[in-house]
C-alpha cells in the first residue's frame, strides 16, 4: 500500500510461530529472504497472534476446570463453559453479555468480546485450544524492540495489533495492545486550528491509526500476514505505551 512519503509492506514467508520463538530472528530473517530489509526508523507491526504464540499463551481446553460461576454464565451466553471460565480469568468486569458474546473489561483495560481470546488461526492438533493475550504487551513490544536493536542494531518502532469491534460501527478494525518506540498519542490540546480556534479535546491516536493502516495488508484470516513493515512514519525513542492511550474510567460515559 502506497501513499505519499508512506509506503507499508507486508512481512511474508514467515514459518508458523510457536511457543518459545524468538521473533525478531523469525521477522528479521523473512524480510531478508524476500528482498525487503527492515530499516532503520520503520515501524514493525506484528498480529497479537504470533506475540501470544512466542510468549506460550495457547491454552488447552482439556486443562481448564470451570467454575460454577463460569459454568452458569456459560448457559446464559450458550458458549463452551472453559472458554467463559478463560474469559473470567483475562477479566474483571463483565460490560454486556448476550448469546454467543461476553463484552468484558480486560484486567490490560481493554473492553472488547471475550477478552480477546480466539480460536482462529491457531493448531488444535494436541486438543481444542484457545489463545489468551499477552500478559504485558507493551512490555512484550518493549522487549522486541531491545531485540532488533541488539540483534540487527536497528532502531525501530514497535505495535502489537489486534482487531476490535466498535460501538454503532460495523466491522473491525485495528488497535494498537502493545507500543515501544513511538508517540502513541498525539496531543494537540491548546493548538491553534486552522482559524486560529484553540483545539480543547483534539488527541491523535497515531499507534491505533497505524495499526488500522497496517491490517489492510495483513488481512484477517487466510492471509497468513502477521507482520507489516510501515515506512516513512518514523520511529521515535518515546516512552509512551499502548496502555496510555486507554481512557480512565471517570471518564467512561458508556458502562
């Protein structure tokens, strides 16, 4: 995908990742292999998925004993009983439930269906199975980019995307669960627009619009794509994390 002074590639021909693997060596050697080296500056976006894969956040189903609690709820969403027990387990509020779906306050803060646990794209051969988040994710994007700058000496930015539903909109689209090395959110507060009006509420998310950006090449389901390469919106040593971009519950007008 092209734009002025952007240009965001997908990272393909990467083997399926499993529990234990070191991604920077996975991502770095992929991207040299089809001829498209990662730079420094570029921003390296990476599927939640393959991030939850490394970290051995795959669960067997076989192995979760539910609660009473979950097993009851199971019945009021008519969902798998050790899937509602995960799901009580990554949270700690449930929003809205209604049948097949539980919208929950993820412990991260992150309010989404189900905490973010999937069955897709991921291998049942050893049972049915289910991935969880990452525990950390921004500690988790921190410390791949430590890796790519000690292993292949480059200075990147890291997001760690997943796909989320959003209210009265149809469709999902990215957001950033994970940052290390940019400026998540652009504060424009007492800037001047265009007329001279003082802007009073304007923040850019600019790590969930990468995100966003970035999932039209890495797709959702087949595409086997769990990793782009956005340049020209380059990285910066910032301290921010995704979890500054969550908005604080006094200000929460929708529970």
């Amino acid at each position: 995908m092209n734009s002025p002074g952007l240009l965001i590639h997908p990272v393909t021909d990467l083997p399926l990742v499993r529990s234990g693997d070191n991604l920077a060596l996975l991502i770095g050697t992929a991207c040299d292999r089809v001829g498209f080296a990662l730079q420094d500056g570029d921003v390296l976006v990476l599927a939640q998925k393959i991030v939850s894969k490394a970290e051995g956040r795959q669960v067997l189903l076989a192995d979760v004993e539910a609660s009473p609690e979950a097993v009851k709820l199971a019945k009021e969403v008519d969902k798998d009983p050790r899937l509602v027990e995960l799901v009580l387990r990554e949270s700690d509020t449930i929003i809205r439930k209604t049948r097949g779906v539980l919208i929950v306050r993820h412990r991260l803060g992150i309010v989404s269906a189900n905490a973010g646990i999937d069955q897709s794209n991921i291998s049942h051969d050893e049972g049915e199975s289910a991935l969880l988040l990452p525990l950390d994710p921004d500690q988790s994007a921190r410390r791949l980019r430590a890796d790519f700058a000690a292993d292949h000496n480059l200075n990147l930015g890291i997001i760690i995307s997943d796909s989320i539903n959003r209210p009265w909109r149809m469709g999902t689209v990215g957001i950033a669960i994970g940052s290390a090395g940019i400026t998540v959110l652009d504060d424009r507060r007492g800037q001047a627009d265009m007329f001279g009006r003082e802007l009073k509420v304007t923040m850019i998310n600019r790590a969930d619009s990468i995100a966003t950006a970035a999932m039209l090449v890495m797709g959702e389901t087949t595409e086997r794509v769990p990793a782009a390469i956005v340049r020209g919106f380059p990285a910066e040593n910032s301290s921010q994390g995704a979890a500054d971009s969550l908005r604080p519950l006094a200000e929460d007008l929708f529970r």
